[in-house]
C-alpha cells in the first residue's frame, strides 16, 4: 500500500507551477503541513487542484493497473471522425482468356473499352455505447484519509475502482452480447457435435475439428464467413496467431488435463491458436468460438473523466464517461461450435448429357468468321436451395476437326488451306482461298471428367456453308 507522502509527492511533480510554488513540497515538509495548507478557506483554489491531481493523475498511475480488465477487449484505432465505419469486402475477380491475336474481332474494341468493376459487399459498424459512471467524494472523506499513514491511497482504490471495474465489466458483457448479436442477424458457421467435450474421447474429436479448421480457414472460401456474406474470407499462414479459440470454462478444462496432456501429451502453447476463457456464450448449445482478433470491430470513440464541484455538500463528483463502437466483422472465418444443429453446405451435382454447338449451321463469306459456342447439355441439382442451371465449356476444353467439300451437287472431298482453322476461343476462320459454295463440317469433341473420375465424350457438329 503506497503511504500518503508518495502520494503527495505524486500530485506535486504533477502539479502546475503555481501549485508547486504554494503548496509545501511533502517531501521537505509533513504531511500534517501540507493537509493544513490545502484545507485553509482561502486555498480551496489548490485543494480542486489536488483533487483533480488525485482521483486523475494518481488514480490513472498506480490505481488503474490493479483494475479488473475484460479478458476479451480487443480495440482497433481510436475513432477520430464521424460516428460509424465502413468496412468493405471484396471478391475475386473473373479470369479472361488471353488473346495473342487480339483485333481480328468487332467485339476486340468494345471489350477494352469496358469498365470492370470489382464487386464485393459493405458493412456498417456504428457508436453504439453510450455509458456513464458517476461517484462522489466529500471534503470531510478526503479530510479524514490524510488522518491514517496510507488513507490517501485507500480512499482512490476505494473510489476509482468503482467506475474503472464497472466500465471494464459492462465491456466484456458487451463481447459476449456482439457473439450473440452477429447470430441473429449474420449468422455462424456451425460445427455439430452430439454433446460438448467432457473426456478424452470427445476432448480428442473436438481438438481433430478445431485442427482441421485451422487449416481450412488459411484457403479462400465463402464457407466459414457470415451466412449472408458472400465474399471469400481466409487467414494467411502467417496470421496463424490471430486465431483465437474462445471456450466455456467445462470444455476448457476438458482440453487442458483430459485431452491435451494425457491423449496428446501437448503443451497448450503448441496450438496454432491462442485459447482465451468466456465464462458463456450466449447461443443455446454454442460452447466454442473459433475465429481471429479481426473478428472485433471495437473502438473507442470518447474515454474520459470529468468532475463536478457541488458547493451546496462540498462534494467532488467524478463521471467516467465510456462511449464507443461495438460490432463484429461478417467477412471474418469464425467457426462455432455447438450441440444444436450445425451447417450443411450445398453440394450441387452435375450430371452431363451430351454436347451443343451453336450455331449448327451458318453461311459465311471467304475470309470471314463465325463464333462456335460449345455447351455443354445437362441439369445441376442442389442439396440446399437452388442454383443456375448454365453449364459452361471452359476455352482449350473442345478440340475441332475440320473437314470440307465441294458445293452439295457435286459432293467432292475439299482440302482446305492453313489460313481456314477454328482458334482456341471457337472462332471459325474461313480462308480466301475457299471455293464458294464449299461445305465445312466442324466436329466439336470434348470430354467431361466426373468428379468420381469417371470420363465422358460428347461429339457436336456445325455445318458451315462458304458463300460470296
């Protein structure tokens, strides 16, 4: 416990210069001298000095270290302006095939005139705390804690611990109420399990699960985001230790003296995660929360204490002031872990049934082309919801066989020369030299590999006539 002197000699170094050249330096003098002083009619001037010195400079250097603190505070910067912040999640991008003889197209001047623009999605978080905590001190309190060796010190735990541990509680109830929040509205990726982890069986399939998602978050994926956020969300292999892995106390104990040490004989600091105690969360059958640090979307917007004299009761009081945002990120990995009903991802199944080519048949002028659209025919089916029912051949996937004849009547086997050639994009290029009248079959072959491996040929013919 500090005793009185330090605590005046404290305030001193701290005080301003009118204060240090009036008020009696408590390490040459008493501390009886320097009560005496400070509680003179004519000196309450530096007595609100010493207060003030008291309850916001000593109180902030010795007391608010010894203060409960809320296990789960997780700030980012100080809001500077306005009152919300706009957090912005984009998406991947289309690829485009590259074209090495780019301008023998119309369609060549209208693409790159394009504008691509990237999509994504955009979350608001907002100043949504807005708490005060007041308490007061009288004269006759502060007179009578400078009567006991250490009564100054007293008296600042005594009074400033209120609100410090008042506002630190609150803030970790509203962690846990953000958990419960982004439930509601967004919506966690869920991992079922028939009960919570309470022996070295269930501890050993929780922990196979929380290793497999630590992988799996490393690898761009719109599954382990929010549910209705559709973007791709993952963790580089080198933010591994932003990962963190919320657990109710059981389930804790569970992993530390059951799993951990006698299944797989492991230190705690071998987990690629940091394991941080919730006493609850707040969703019925949830009892784990595996994400990263960026999952809070916290700040501070205005911390402060301010004091009010009241003449009337000769009181000081003190209002500590907590306003700030908090709110979660939906374009986070955050996995929870529950007994009640988890995540079913959608499976779409693809069934192939042969091949189109569009269009089948066509005319075209010596020295022009035609686009050849290959697809493919089948249906898409979904386990959950519905999908679109396009399937698409991608570009190099189609190989063409060209073959020609002359004009119907006569039926004459027609060879063509090198500048007729179907390119990688199915664009059909008729050479000058093409006879008019002449006939070209173009033969589509592609083959589609089922994810069972099990493969398939489709055939597809276009006929193509030569005209003037």
């Amino acid at each position: 416990m500090v005793n009185n002197t330090t605590v005046l000699q404290a305030c001193y170094i701290n005080g301003s210069t009118d204060f240090q050249q009036r008020v009696p330096d408590p390490s040459q003098h008493s501390v009886a001298q320097v009560q005496k002083f400070l509680f003179q009619p004519m000196n309450r001037k530096y007595r609100n000095e010493f207060i003030d010195l008291l309850f916001n400079v000593f109180a902030v250097q010795m007391v608010h270290q010894r203060m409960y603190r809320n296990p789960l505070k997780k700030k980012r910067a100080d809001i500077d302006y306005g009152t919300t912040v706009q957090e912005i999640a984009l998406d991947f991008c289309k690829a485009h095939s590259y074209k090495d003889d780019w301008g023998h197209r119309p369609e060549d001047i209208t693409n790159l005139l394009k504008v691509y623009r990237p999509t994504g999605e955009v979350a608001y978080h907002s100043v949504n705390r807005y708490d005060q905590y007041p308490i007061s001190i009288n004269d006759m309190e502060l007179r009578g804690a400078f009567q006991t060796p250490t009564g100054l010190n007293a008296l600042v735990n005594a009074v400033m611990n209120v609100p410090y541990n008042s506002g630190e509680y609150d803030e970790y109830q509203y962690y846990k109420q953000i958990i419960a929040e982004h439930e509601y509205y967004h919506g966690f990726y869920k991992h079922h399990m028939d009960t919570r982890p309470s022996n070295e069986a269930t501890g050993k399939e929780f922990l196979r699960a929380l290793r497999m998602y630590a992988d799996l978050i490393t690898v761009p994926t719109k599954l382990y985001n929010a549910t209705d956020a559709n973007v791709p969300v993952w963790i580089n292999e080198d933010e591994r230790s932003s990962m963190v892995l919320y657990l109710e106390a059981d389930v804790k104990a569970t992993l530390d003296v059951d799993t951990l040490s006698s299944v797989f004989n492991l230190d705690k600091a071998e987990s690629p995660y940091r394991i941080q105690f919730i006493d609850s969360i707040p969703i019925p059958g949830a009892f784990a929360l595996l994400t990263t640090e960026d999952f809070w979307m916290c700040a501070d917007y205005d911390v402060s204490t301010e004091d009010f004299r009241n003449p009337q009761t000769k009181t000081t009081t003190y209002y500590y002031t907590v306003i700030g945002m908090y709110s979660a990120s939906p374009f986070v990995p955050a996995i929870l872990f529950t007994t009640a009903e988890g995540t079913t991802p959608q499976v779409v199944t693809q069934t192939t049934t042969g091949l189109n080519v569009t269009p089948a048949t066509a005319n075209v002028a010596r020295g022009g082309q035609v686009a050849l659209v290959a697809s493919l025919t089948g249906t898409l089916a979904a386990s959950v919801g519905a999908v679109g029912s396009v399937l698409q051949v991608a570009p190099d996937s189609v190989t063409y066989a060209l073959a020609a004849e002359t004009a119907a009547e006569e039926g004459e086997p027609l060879q063509l020369d090198v500048d007729t050639y179907v390119d990688r994009f199915g664009i059909l290029h008729v050479g000058t030299t093409v006879p008019v009248g002449a006939v070209i079959t173009v033969t589509l072959t592609t083959t589609y590999v089922n994810p069972s491996g099990e493969t398939t040929q489709y055939d597809a013919t276009a006929t193509i006539t030569v005209t003037e």
